[in-house]
C-alpha cells in the first residue's frame, strides 16, 4: 500500500506490545496497539505511533511460596532505541517537565516515537517511571506527557497529520493541545472544539461504565491538565467528574468499538452522552506473523499434516512448561489453555466451579490446564483469583499448571500448543478477545461463551464450541451457574468425546478453525476498514 493520498496518522496508545523483551504493554490494549503498527509497516500504510518509554515498565508479577502473588519491579536499559535529538515541554504542576523522544522501529514496526521523561533536568523524573503505577496524580502527569507531550513531539519533528487516533481515553489531552493551538491564532473555544473533532477518531475498550476513567476537577487544574481551559469548559467536554471517555467520544468525529457485540454495548452505556461521535463497530484482529506459525497455515490448506504440526506445538508448550514449572504435562491427554488479565468478570477459575464435575476429569488426567494471567498491582481482588489457581495448580499437580509473569512469550506458546483455547467472561463485559483469535488460526479450538468477537466467528461443532448460548443475567450467581453448567455440559458430552474418540472430525474443525478465521481477524481487514470507516473523510 502506498497510495500517497491516503490520511496520515498518530496512534496515541499508553502501551505497545511489540515484544517480550521490550516491557512497555500491560495486556489486550498494548497487543492491539503492537499488531497495528506491525500491520501498518507491513501493508505501507502512512502511520506513526505515539507512546511513552516506561522505565520499569507494567510489573513482574511472581508468586510467593504461600501461592500469592507479589509484584516486582526493575528499571530496564534498551540499546536498539534511537535518539531522535528532540525534547519537548510539557508544564506540569506549574513546573516545566522535559520529555525526551525516542524512536523505535526495530520490531517490524511502523515509526513508534516515545516520550521519556527520566532526565537529569527534571525534578519529576518518575512520571513515565510505571505503566498504570501509583495514584490519581501521577496518572493526570502521564496522561499529560502523552497526549500534550506527544502532539508537541510531532510538531518538533516535522510531521503533518492528518488524523489523530486516540487508543482508548488516555489520550484527551492531545484533544486539549490541538484546541489549543487553534485558539491562539485565534478562534474561539467551541469552534477549536469542532475543528479539532474533524481531526480525532476514538477507540474505546472498556465495555464497563465504571472502568472507564474519571478525575475530580480540582485535580485536572492543580495538574494543569485543563491546560487553559476554563472550569466550565471542562465540564462541557467530559462532565464532572470529568470522563475520559466522554471527553473522547466529544472531541472526536467518529469512534468505534473492537467488536459488534461491543458496539451495541458501548452505544447503550454512552447513549445519554449529548455531543458525543457515533460508534460504530470494527472488530480487532491480529497480526500473523508474530502469533500464527506458518506450517500451520500452510498445512490446513492442504499442504502439510495438519494433526502432527500442532503436535510439534504441543510437545514445544509441554517442554515450555517442564522447564517453567517442573511439571512434566501428557502430549496424548486434552490440555486446554486459559491466559489473561486476572478480572472478576473474565472468571477465571469458573471450570472449578463444581468439584464433582471437574476432580475426576483432572485426576484421571482426562483433560489438563495450563494458566497464566497477571493482576494489576493495586487489585487484591485479582491477585485472590491469581492465587485460586496457583492453590489448583498445587492440589492437582499432573493436570493443572499456573505459569507466572504472563508475557507475550507464555501467550504465544499457549495460542500455538493448547489444543482448546477457554475463555469464560460474562456476557457483555469482554469487549473483543484477541488472545482467541490467534489460537483460532492457529488451530485450538475455542470453547468460550459468546461475548467479544466469538459471537462473529463461532460455528459450533464446526470451527469450535459456545456454551451459554448467549445467556446475561443481572443477577451474578445465577449467571455464573448457567454458565457452569453449560460450559460443563458441552465439555464433557461435545469436546472431550471428539477428541478421544473422533480425532478425525476434531481435525478438520481445526482445519475450519483456521480456514474461517485467518483472513477476517487479520491486522490486514482491521486497517482496511479504520481507513474507509475512521480516516477518510466522507
């Protein structure tokens, strides 16, 4: 792609997940910003990314000997990142703080610029010191390098933009700097506000009103973060307390959520919202040549042995997790996977729900689980589900596996050697699941309700299994219980029988798996429809 009309963008993302070695992404958010950029760099689209270089990056997160889970921190040096010679300047608490830019370029990568603030000049050093760290303050500052910091960066570059894309609401205070810019040469606010709509396009996540991120009023102007804004033009832009997310959907001129589930989930949470952008719905979708092996691909198209590609997988993930953890997993025993972010609502250790059911299955080593996930720092309630599984790791030791520290290297093996990939969340809360697509391609059989982008792919019996048949519920402990009993049900009368016993049919919905995912959940559509339905004005 190199068509020279096509709109010019900055991706503005608080993390990017471009390599397991490079710690600056916490979890989905940062994988989709990594494989969007790998994607733009692939297909020749005009895009750079903005984001922050973090010291210590999100957390090392290692379990104890009582089977709890603690966090550690390092600082990280990185030598393939370049020195771009430019510092921008950004007023924080009154005082100035000087970001340097840094470049990196070296992952398959279109152009990622990040913003650090770790110099000898500034009092403040720790700002991009931890991805999601510390408090209320410290987030404002942060947010203040990136969006702010990031807008000056590409003025000092020489970059012209034709759109700026905000991943998520971190982003809003790019919004402020560009009406900025318009009101000193000399417009008034609202129509700064509607010229910088015409220039900002929205991504939103979070399909949980209270997940999204608010500050107090009072805070945003001790931090400057109003940056010339009156109070009462705060409040019009994101209310009050002021909502990132609402500030975002009004400051941009289209938004869109990361699957059609989500679309309907996010225009009903926000439908109060006056002003606000529509969302529309263009599902997320991953990047091939980090996630899927190409043997695999080449196989299901018929031209290699589909069943023992995956088991060279298999045996690759079994030996991983011999030399993580000493357990020595069965290559011809069921082993399904189960690896991310250690929320209530993605019920993590809902399989356990029912000892009856799930102890002689696990004993007699008719199925086994490979876990992994981290909790953020400062949420005990996820770190009491991380130590749940470490407590099932350690009562069923030959079938049940907790993999420490998750990283991109754990998901990869995980998406590539599991032979059913499980994902539980309560139905509408996960807004797309692209840890499911890559095991899809990769021929690991989803088995998960339908929530995220599984609604959109899912054939059951054919490419792979839902259970709960769509079932919501206010009511938690009813929802959880018809889950259970669904996922029970289709786990031991669909997926355990054709595995042992109908290996031919398991296959060829591998080959399905594969066949009816790889295209429609690749990085390549995901561009494609962000220029036509995001960036191209109508």
């Amino acid at each position: 792609m190199s068509d020279r009309s096509l709109p010019r963008v900055a991706y503005f993302s608080m993390e990017y997940g471009l390599s397991s070695e490079f710690k600056i992404y916490a979890g989905g958010l940062g994988i989709l910003a990594g494989d969007y950029l790998k994607g733009a760099k692939d297909h020749g689209y005009p895009i750079v990314g903005i984001g922050i270089l973090w010291k210590q990056g999100y957390t090392d997160q290692l379990i104890d000997e009582d089977g709890r889970p603690y966090d550690a921190y390092k600082n990280y040096r990185y030598d393939f990142l370049k020195d771009t010679g430019v510092k921008v300047k950004v007023r924080i608490r009154r005082r100035d703080v000087w970001c340097k830019v840094w470049l990196v370029d070296c992952f398959g990568n279109a152009p990622l610029y990040l913003l650090d603030t770790d110099l000898p000049e500034n009092e403040d050093r720790w700002i991009t010191g931890q991805l999601y760290g510390w408090f209320g303050e410290e987030r404002i500052a942060q947010e203040m390098v990136l969006g702010i910091g990031g807008v000056r960066a590409l003025r000092a570059l020489g970059m012209e933009v034709d759109v700026y894309h905000f991943n998520e609401g971190h982003a809003v205070f790019a919004a402020f700097e560009l009406i900025r810019e318009k009101m000193e040469k000399g417009m008034g606010f609202e129509e700064a506000v509607q010229a910088t709509r015409e220039e900002v396009v929205f991504t939103t996540h979070t399909p949980v009103k209270e997940g999204n991120e608010t500050h107090y009023l009072d805070r945003l102007l001790y931090m400057g973060a109003n940056h010339g804004l009156t109070l009462e033009q705060l409040v019009r832009l994101g209310g009050a307390p002021f909502n990132m997310t609402v500030a975002a959907l009004r400051l941009s001129r289209i938004s869109n959520a990361v699957a059609q589930l989500h679309a309907e989930t996010a225009n009903r949470m926000w439908e109060g919202v006056e002003g606000r952008s529509q969302i529309i719905g263009i599902t997320n979708a991953i990047h091939l040549p980090t996630w899927v092996d190409e043997r695999i691909l080449r196989a299901a198209e018929g031209a290699g042995d589909l069943w023992e590609t995956h088991m060279d997988n298999k045996r690759a993930l079994i030996a991983f997790v011999k030399e993580r953890t000493g357990v020595e997993l069965d290559p011809d025993a069921l082993l399904i996977g189960f690896s991310r972010r250690a929320a209530p609502y993605k019920r993590s250790d809902l399989i356990f729900s029912d000892p009856k059911v799930i102890d002689p299955l696990l004993k007699a080593r008719k199925i086994q689980i490979v876990f992994s996930g981290k909790a953020h720092p400062l949420d005990d309630t996820g770190k009491g589900i991380v130590a749940n599984l470490v407590k099932m790791a350690r009562t069923y030791p030959h079938a049940v596996v907790f993999l420490e520290n998750y990283d991109m290297t754990i998901g990869r093996m995980l998406t590539r050697g599991a032979d059913v990939w499980l994902n539980n969340p309560r139905r509408p809360l996960e807004a797309s699941g692209t840890s499911g697509m890559k095991a899809a391609m990769n021929g690991v059989l989803n088995l998960s309700t339908l929530d995220g982008w599984w609604p959109e792919a899912c054939q059951h019996g054919v490419n792979g299994w839902q259970f709960g048949d769509g079932f919501t519920s206010p009511d938690v402990e009813a929802h959880d219980r018809h889950d259970t009993e669904a996922l029970y049900r289709v786990l031991t009368g669909e997926v355990i029988p054709t595995y042992y016993e109908q290996r031919g049919k398991w296959v060829e919905m591998m080959r399905q798996s594969i066949l009816t995912t790889k295209d429609r959940f690749n990085v390549k559509r995901m561009l494609e429809e962000y220029y036509e339905r995001m960036y191209r004005q109508k």
